[in-house]
C-alpha cells in the first residue's frame, strides 16, 4: 500500500494542500520510505485590470484585480502572472512581496502571450514595490510615480531579480528615488 501510494504521490501534480495533507497522512500512519524526486508543482495566479480579489485567481477566466489580491493567496515558489494594464494601491505601496515569488507582468487578456508591461503605478502618494526577506524575481513591469521614504519605486530587503522592466519617475526625500537596495539585487535587460 505504502508503494502504491507513494507512485500515486509522483504520478500527480498536486497542490500545497493536497500534498500536505498527504504528507500528514503518510506521517500520521509512520510509513518511512523516501519519496525523493518528487516536486511540488508551482502554482500559477493571474491578476488583470478586469478581475475580483474574491475570485479564485488560478483560473485565466478569473482573475485577480489587484497584485496584492493574488500575492495573498500564494505560496513559496508560485508565479504571478499580470495581464498589461495600470495597478495602483492603497496604503503603504502598490506591491507588498513577502514570500518567494516569481512577478510576471505584461501578459495579454489570455495569459498566452507577454504583449508589453504591466504599470505599477505608485500616484505620488505611496511606494511601487516593498519586498521583504524574500526571494523573487520582477519581470516585464514598469514602476512609476512611486513617493515613499526610502525607496520610492522599490524597496528591497530581500533577493531582487528585476529584468526586462523600467523604473521611471519615482520619489524619494531620503535614499533611492528609484529604487533603495538592502538587500541583493541583480538587474537584467532593466532601466
């Protein structure tokens, strides 16, 4: 049984919770065997301008609204996927990333095909992009209009990896208008 369960574990993709709940029943029945190779599959979240923060989010067909909306409901590893379109916020900054995630902007209505940016737009009045301790990478995005103290467009605290994106028009009174690095940052094909 142990065997069977175990090919059925590596046969399937599964999500966090149906493996975690998998790994609670193996760990639950003392079953010891080495299910090495097996990986967890990243899940995909999609958020355009047309979307609801209440929908599912992992579906093309509904969407998220905001980034924030989807990164809330992410974990470890997953992939955000932003269709083109201006984000803008509430509070402290659009984007506030505090797990290790892929940011993936510039999708068109069908999620099949990166068409341009996606707009993180801070309205003078908040900061683009927090990162935390994390590891993630920003990919296809331009950060305008950012305004906070320090880090106007982005803040990083983290692992950064920023390609293919633009930082343009961003405040700041007090260290890094475009963007204050506290952490590591790596950037690639960006401005």
């Amino acid at each position: 049984p142990l065997d069977s369960t175990i090919t059925l574990l590596q046969n399937k993709t599964l999500t966090s919770l149906n493996i975690s709940n998998s790994i609670k029943t193996i760990r639950n029945n003392t079953f010891s065997s080495n299910i090495a190779g097996f990986a967890l599959a990243a899940t995909t979240w999609y958020v355009a301008t047309t979307g609801n923060d209440l929908n599912s989010c992992i579906d093309i067909d509904s969407p998220c609204l905001t980034i924030n909306g989807a990164l809330g409901k992410t974990a470890n590893g997953d992939l955000v996927e932003v269709a083109t379109g201006i984000y803008t916020g509430s509070g402290n900054e659009v984007v506030l990333i505090e797990k290790d995630i892929t940011l993936s902007g510039g999708w068109n209505a069908s999620f099949n095909n990166q068409t341009g940016t996606s707009i993180i737009d801070g309205q003078e009045t908040r900061r683009g992009i927090t990162i935390t301790v994390a590891n993630v990478v920003v990919d296809n995005f331009t950060i305008q209009n950012g305004f906070a103290n320090p880090g106007g467009g982005i803040l990083n605290d983290g692992t950064l990896t920023l390609n293919n994106s633009l930082v343009n028009g961003n405040v700041s009174l007090w260290l890094g208008g475009g963007i204050y690095n506290r952490g590591t940052l790596t950037i690639n094909n960006s401005m």
